[in-house]
C-alpha cells in the first residue's frame, strides 16, 4: 500500500469480536512488502496472503517490548515496507501485564506507570514510522460499555483501566467492527460514529457504517493500495487477462441482473472460487463505498434545520 506524496502513513485501531475478519482485512494491506507482528495463533490468516515468503515478513511477539523491538528493527532497515500489521495486541497487553505482576503487590504506582509506557512505547514508535510514510495497522479484542466509580465508560478496545480511551486518542482512525447481516457477500460493517462504543475517523478516510474492507475504503480516500503480486499468485489471479483492479471497477459499475453473468465470464477464466469471491466482494464494496461516501456528504450538506427545541 502506497500513499501520495506527501501523505503521512496512517494509525489505524480496528476492534470487535473474534472471527469478525479483523485480521485478515489488516494483513491484505501488508501483502507483498508488508511486515505481520503478531503470535503464532494468526499464522493461519497470514499464510494465505503472505504465502511461502511469510517467514521473512512475520515477527513472533508475546510483549509489548517485542513489539517495539521489531519496530525497531523495521525502522532501520534501507527499505521501508508499506503498512505493517500488530495483531492481537489486547492478548500482548495481557501477557505484558502479567510479566509485571510482581511490581503490582509491591509498587502500584510502578505498576500502572510501566503498563502505560508498555502501551505507548508501541504507539510512539508506530508514529515514528507513520511520519517516514510507513502505515500501521493494530487490532484489539472489544470490551462493552461499563460502570466505573458509577461513571459510564464508552465500550471499545480490550485494555486495561483508562488505556482504551488514552491509546485511541493517538491513532488517526479507530473502527468498531460490527456483525450485519443486511451486509453481503461479507456480513461484516465498520462503524466509525457510536455513543456508547469509543469510534472516530479524524481524516474522514472511511465511511460510518459501510462494508469492513480496509483496502476498498483506503482506495476510495485516494490512497493507492494495489492488488500485489503475492495475493495474485497466491490466489492464481496471474491467469487473468485483465488486471484485477480494472475487474474490481467494473463489477463496481454493475447493475444487479449483470453480477452473474459476470460471475460465470470470470469462471471460465479457470481462477478459484476464492479467487471469484474476494473480486467480487471488492467490487460490491467499492460500489457500497462509493455510494455511501456520496449520501453521507449530501446528507451532512442538506441536513434539515433542527428547532429550537432541539438545538443545544
């Protein structure tokens, strides 16, 4: 994924619960010079896209100080990648929090201190790299709404005490992954406006509410996120004759009755039906996103005049 020029990279948080495609939406941008931090345990997601060359794009972290080490070391190297993927970064939080049980008993203050600076020793060097033009993508587990000390406190990313609202406050986008069944061929939205869930999207990339697809809604705010080479020959797109992008915007302009005559064209073409299904899904998102993004600015231009009664 590359941006314009000129365009910083970007802090990406996306959150919601398991088996929502968090992963695998975050690693499709990190396809093809990407780099993957994460356990062992999302192998299986990143194999798809990375492929044979996964070995040399995946750092094995369990501490949110590995986390920073392998920053690190992707800072220094002569070639930037593009986006870099932190996965699982609640169950990283988890373990580091552990390892400093200790000093909990003993030192509370030492405590809290040395988890915040776990956290944010994370995020200031995933800004380090945002400002050489590098992408980072970090997913949480979700924790619901809450009453503290009496108080409700906003749902959001599983972190401990105040660290949801404090690291959410550094990244550029925060998106809320939510199940919806109304959304095909991938039943999955991203919310980026909640009352009771923390969500937000300072630069306006992504539309509340439209289809998961990081890489389609990155397109659509004029970011260039290419179809790379790893994932057309992982998924046998190479036999095509025409370039996936270019199938991806037709399907885009199709009206319903033509999607499967295109299906069947496609087939013919001897590619995988996963293959099929993730063109196709890019290409129905594209078209939800397009027009999503056009009814949200005329809605937020045309808004009727509230009344009095209303105003604040």
């Amino acid at each position: 994924m590359s941006n314009k020029k000129d365009k910083p990279g970007l802090f990406i948080g996306v959150y919601g619960p398991a088996k929502t495609g968090k992963t695998w939406a975050a690693i499709s941008l990190a396809a093809g010079d990407g780099y993957f931090i994460g356990s062992p345990n999302a192998l299986i997601a990143a194999e798809t896209v990375f492929g044979e060359d996964l070995s040399k794009r995946i750092f094995l972290c369990r501490l949110a100080s590995d986390v920073v080490n392998a920053l690190k070391k992707i800072s220094s190297m002569k070639k930037l990648p593009k986006t870099i993927v932190i996965d699982d970064f609640s169950l990283i939080m988890d373990r580091t929090i552990d390892s400093l049980e200790d000093e909990k008993s003993s030192n509370k203050a030492k405590f809290w201190r040395g988890v915040k600076d776990a956290a944010f020793d994370v995020s200031r060097w995933s800004r380090y790299l945002n400002a050489r033009g590098v992408n980072v993508v970090i997913n949480f587990h979700e924790q619901p709404p809450r009453v503290s000390s009496g108080r409700p406190v906003r749902g959001g990313p599983r972190l401990i005490g105040q660290l949801p609202e404090q690291m959410c406050a550094e990244l550029d986008i925060i998106l809320k992954v939510e199940y919806d069944v109304t959304c095909k061929p991938w039943p999955y939205i991203a919310r980026t406006i909640s009352r009771d869930y923390i969500a937000g999207d300072r630069l306006s990339v992504f539309v509340d509410g439209a289809p998961f697809n990081l890489s389609e809604g990155l397109r659509r705010a004029g970011y260039d996120v290419p179809y790379c080479a790893a994932v057309i020959l992982s998924l046998g797109l190479s036999k095509l004759k025409t370039k996936p992008d270019a199938i991806v915007e037709r399907i885009s302009k199709l009206n319903p009755e033509d999607l499967r005559i295109e299906f069947e064209r496609l087939k013919q073409e001897n590619i995988s039906d996963v293959a099929c299904m993730l063109l196709f899904q890019d290409g129905m998102h594209r078209k939800a996103l397009r027009s999503g993004w056009c009814n949200q600015m005329l809605d937020s231009l045309f808004e009727p005049e509230k009344s009095g009664e209303d105003e604040w």
